[in-house]
C-alpha cells in the first residue's frame, strides 16, 4: 500500500526497557512503514527519561525531595546523597558521559576512588576482597583494564541515584522496568486505574515533558507505543494519557510483546480512554490494515487482529488475512535515535548478562518464530513462536551491511528464540562470501546439528558467544519438556562451541512439574561437571512460571498438576499458579543454586561435593562422578 496522505507516524520505546542499546521493535515498525511509502520516526522516551532525571536538574529536582524527607526517617542512601550531594552535582555530567563512551580520559579518575561520591552500592566490593587485602575489583573480574574498571564504578554510582530516587520519589523505579507488578498477570485493569488517576510523581511529571516534546518535534497523527514487558506497561499508558489530556486528535495505538502474551481477552473499556486501538501479534499487518482504516479506504469490520470500543464495549476485529513475509518486512533503521547517548553499563558478574548490558548491539532476526516449537514451557501456542518464517542468507546480509552502513557499528544481537542451525550455516557461508567482519550473538538450540565444524565457522563467521536452554539438566524431565536434546548431547555442544572460542550461556530452571529434590540435586551435579570440563562458562537458574499459553497451562494433567482457578479475566492474563503434588521447597532450593552457579562461574567450588551448598539436608546425587567426561570422550 502507498499511503494517500502525509500521515506521520511516530514509534515510542516507553520507559523502562535497555539503556545500553535500543529496543528494536520501533526500528523494525519505522523501516518497514519508510519501506511502504509511510513518513515514519521513532523516539526513545525511556532513556530520554533516564538522562533527564539523572542530569544535574534531574538530581536537584530529587534533593528537594529528599529534604522533605526528615533525617530521622532518611536511609543510608538518602543520607550519603544529601551528604554529598554538591559533589553528585558535579560528577553525574562526567560520569553519564563516560557510561555514553563520551569521555573516556575521565576514566582515570573515576577509578582513583576519589572522585565519585560511593553510597551503600559500593559496600558490595568489599565482599570481594580476599584475605590478603587485595584489589576487589581484581578478584571480581580480573584483570580488567581502566576502562572497565571505572565503568563498573560508575554503574554502581548510577544505582546508588537509583536507590535515592526510589526511596525518595518514587518506589516504582528501576533502570529496566516501572511500576511492573500493576501489569504483570493483572486479571483486572483496576491497579492501574488508580496509578493513573493518582497525582503524577515527579517521574511521571518528566515522562510528560518529554512526550509532548518528542510529540511537538514531530506532529504525528498516529503514536505506536511497543510494549515488550510489564515493567514498560506503565509508562506507556502515562504517555498515552499526556498525548490524549493535549492533543485529543491524535491516534494512539497499543502493540508489542506483552500485549501479544497477556491482552489475549481483552474485555476492559477503560483501556480504550488512553489508547484507540490495540493490536495483536506482528503488527505489520494490523497497522497497514488500520492506517488504511483511517484514511477511509478500508472498513473496520476488516481491521486485522485489533481491538477497538465501540459503543462502550471492547470489540475485537480480524479479517485474517496472511501476515507480511519475513523477507518483506524491510530493514530495520535506527534513524532518529541518539545511538551516541546510550549507556554503556557494566554492574553484572555473568557475563552473559553483561553483554545484555554492556556495549550498543544492532538487534537483528534471523528467522521469525521458532523451528522447533515444542518446549512444554514455552509459549507455544502464540504467533511469535509458533509461526515460523526464515529469509534468504543473502537478504539477511544485505539488511546487515545496510544497518552497518546506517549505525557504523558492527556489533549484532540475533533476538530470535532459537536461531535454526541451517540458517546460521547459510548466514556464515554468506558473510565470508563477502568478507564482511562482523561480531554476533544470540539465543540457539544445544542439538547435535552444532558440530564442532559447524562451531568453528561459526565462530569464524564473527560469533562471540550463544546461549541456550539445559533447563533442568536432567534428562527424564527433558523428556517432558520435549526438549529435543539430552544432558550428554548438550555436554558435546557446547563443549565445541567453547574449543570454538565462543561463550556459552546456559539457561537452566527449577521447579518444574514433578521436579524433585533428587532431581534438582542431580541437576546441580551435571552443571557442576559442565563448568568443570569448560563446557559452558555463564548460566542464569530460574524459577518456571506456568503460563497459561503454553502446553503445561494447557494440559495440566499431563505433567501431573492441578491449575489454580483463575479470576475473571478482563485486563491481562499469562502466570497461573499450580499446584504440584510433589511438595518441594522450590524457594530454598533455588537459594542454594543460585549460589553455587555463582560460584562455579569463578571457578570456585568446581570439586566440592554439591549439597555443601544447600542449607537442609538433600540426598546424594545419583549422577556419575565423571559422567560429562566420558560423554565428552565418546564424541
């Protein structure tokens, strides 16, 4: 469709989501409505947030706060900040400049430990310092340069303002999420129906400045808010709300990752004060559909997959027509986004996890959906899995060199759930075709198509790390799951991506139906024995949640648990609690994994019987002593 009028789009990214890099959902919107003719831009309101309140007006406006406070009742944080604010004042310019890569020469004096004023954040380095005195810095992370060094420093500088503007301004914040339990799982639209009809705190009130002057930059007619999370729910009816209160005409639309999960019975009127519509899924589809609904060239019977009120009452529209291929969906632009002012943070041990935070990454997809989609946990059931669409490796090359020529930067994040091996082949036979150097990471299946060879191209390719799901280690229970691979498959994988030179991430879980205390203990020793052959190096235990789209919410009784009864639902709606007849404590265990996983990712504790790290009594594992090993020997 070629558009008949100027209709001007904006895309917001609402607070919070990354810091360190865009998200890409407003990249990808932008170029595929430039690439059908559409005048289309995108603003990034959350860290325009960020770099508003943490500026030396942001931290005076939160010291006039804090000073309400009385002294009796004031924390240790807000008594360091008000302590040393004139010294704040005149470090946060330096320090965000230096996280923005801005200033790196002030680097020097951020590590002396002399300039930045150090609050209660900067108690968690003398956790690190080891018997004989030595730097905490080192054993934390070795020997990192002073680059490094002081952007940690500076990170912890930044959370301690956090920790002030919470606790004085507003409890609801946090660098990558706002006020998320009012959206998380809420059956009702009432809890944020009281924060929105509260008095704005001075985060909101910031939040409204910044809207309308991104929206007087730009005089949309139309405003795309992408909702990823629940931490992001918030902000984004705040904005809609600003947009509505000023310019009633403008149409405000509601889509992204969290809509497409938890709106999926929607019935709630009152979402509709502050948005018009509300799409479904992919939204290249249902936005040509409703931009053609404007302009008058389309009925709303014919809407695609999209909410609306009409007459007081929610009604849903689908024409059902197919989605735009994943190869015609355009390249996505950065175009308008200050990718020289996100900040570079580095505050994580994992290093998986650092490279969430750390560094500015051209989010791109391999292939849309999943190839495999069969994981009992996974959302299965829903179109960004279940769908699946790949696109030629030489298309996938040409978007990269036209992001590289657009951002000059060389750095992708490939954000499929699972990028498919024979796509990741084809990827790196083009980009050595074309001699183009590239670094890249991103999210796999452990399944024997990863050969060592395979392993070695990738990496040649420009890959530096991936990360995958060992869940619960445990190969009875991934046979439940349907997992597709087994314990001693895994051991190979990623022992050949880590001879590859590649970082390897494991995503592990507990708590899963029927899981034991065995189980979870024997779990533990197979991810012990991993660390300890140098098969992978970062991992992350989390607890399952059961969701109501996937196959275990599903069908419960295969798995061998009861749903608890959920309310009416009206708003949102994905966790449902079970109940398990197996009993476990899942919460003590989970303390016990959490900290052996950090301990093995320094090495520590690699031969150390594991229950030592749990706090109760637990059986001995049933796991052979050297089972990766002589996996690994078989291959």
């Amino acid at each position: 469709m070629t558009p008949a009028s100027p209709r001007r789009i904006l895309s917001v990214i609402p607070p919070m989501t990354q810091l360190n890099t865009p998200y890409p959902s407003t990249a990808y919107l932008t170029g595929f409505l430039r690439s059908r003719g559409f005048d289309a831009v995108q603003e990034d309101i959350a860290l325009q947030l960020v770099l508003k309140l943490f500026s030396p007006a942001g931290l005076q406006a939160i010291h006039d706060k804090v000073q309400a406070v009385p002294a009796k009742k004031r924390s240790p944080s807000l008594h360091c900040f008000a302590e040393n604010f004139e010294r704040y004042l005149a470090t946060v310019t330096p320090a965000i400049a230096f996280l923005q890569g801005r200033d790196p020469s002030i680097g020097h004096r951020i590590c002396g430990r002399n300039f930045l004023p150090e609050g209660p954040r900067f108690a968690s380095l003398d956790v690190y310092i080891d018997d004989e005195g030595g730097d905490p810095l080192a054993w934390a992370f070795g020997s990192l340069g002073v680059q490094d060094r002081a952007r940690h420093l500076a990170t912890l500088f930044l959370n301690d303002l956090a920790d002030v503007l919470r606790e004085a301004v507003d409890a609801r914040f946090e660098f990558v999420r706002y006020a998320e339990s009012l959206a998380r799982s809420q059956p009702t639209f009432e809890p944020l129906a009281r924060a929105l009809a509260a008095a704005p705190s001075l985060v909101d009130q910031t939040l409204e400045k910044l809207t309308l002057q991104a929206v007087d930059r730009s005089n949309p007619q139309t405003v795309l808010l992408s909702v990823p999370f629940p931490g992001s729910v918030y902000a984004a009816f705040r904005i809609a709300q600003s947009i509505k209160a000023r310019h009633p005409a403008i149409v405000t639309v509601l889509g992204g990752g969290w809509v497409n999960t938890e709106l999926r019975e929607l019935k709630e009127p009152r979402v509709f004060d502050y948005f018009d519509y509300v799409t479904l899924d992919d939204g290249e589809q249902p936005i040509i559909a409703l931009l053609e609904h404007l302009d008058g060239t389309r009925p709303r019977l014919n809407l695609v997959r999209t909410y609306t009120r009409v007459d007081g009452q929610v009604r849903y529209f689908n024409s059902s027509e197919p989605d735009v291929p994943f190869a015609e969906v355009g390249t996505p632009t950065w175009d308008g986004l200050p990718l020289d002012r996100y900040l570079s943070l580095l505050d994580m041990l994992n290093p998986m996890h650092r490279l969430w935070s750390d560094g500015r990454w051209n989010k791109l997809t391999v292939a849309h959906g999943c190839y495999w989609k069969k994981c009992s946990f996974c959302d299965v059931s829903l179109d960004y899995i279940g769908r699946y669409d790949g696109a030629p490796a030489e298309l996938l090359v040409d978007r990269i060199e036209e992001i590289i020529a657009e951002t000059g930067q060389t750095g992708f994040h490939f954000v499929d759930e699972a990028a498919p091996p024979k796509a990741l082949k084809s990827l790196a036979d083009e980009l050595q075709k074309r001699n183009r150097s590239i670094s890249w990471w991103g999210n796999i299946r452990f399944e024997k198509s990863f050969t060592p060879e395979l392993c070695n191209q990738l990496a040649d390719s420009g890959c530096i790390a991936v990360s995958g799901g060992l869940e619960v280690a445990s190969d009875r229970l991934l046979k439940l799951m349907k997992k597709g691979v087994s314990v001693d498959q895994v051991a190979r994988v990623t022992k050949a991506f880590s001879e590859a030179g590649v970082l390897v991430h494991a995503y592990l879980m507990y708590g899963f139906p029927t899981q034991t205390v065995q189980d979870t203990v024997d779990a533990l020793e197979y991810v012990r024995q991993l660390f300890a052959e140098g098969c992978i190096q970062s991992g992350f235990f989390h607890r399952f949640a059961c969701t109501v789209h996937s196959p275990v919410g599903l069908n419960p009784a295969e798995y061998g648990i009861k749903l608890q009864p959920l309310p009416p639902i009206t708003f949102a709606s994905n966790d449902v609690e079970f109940i398990d007849p197996t009993g476990v404590d899942h919460n003590s265990l989970g303390k016990a994994l959490n900290k052996a996983l950090y301990n093995y990712m320094h090495g520590i504790g690699l031969d150390e019987d594991v229950r030592a790290w749990f706090n109760e009594r637990v059986p001995k594992p049933r796991v052979g002593r050297h089972f990766i090993a002589k996996a690994l020997s078989s291959r």
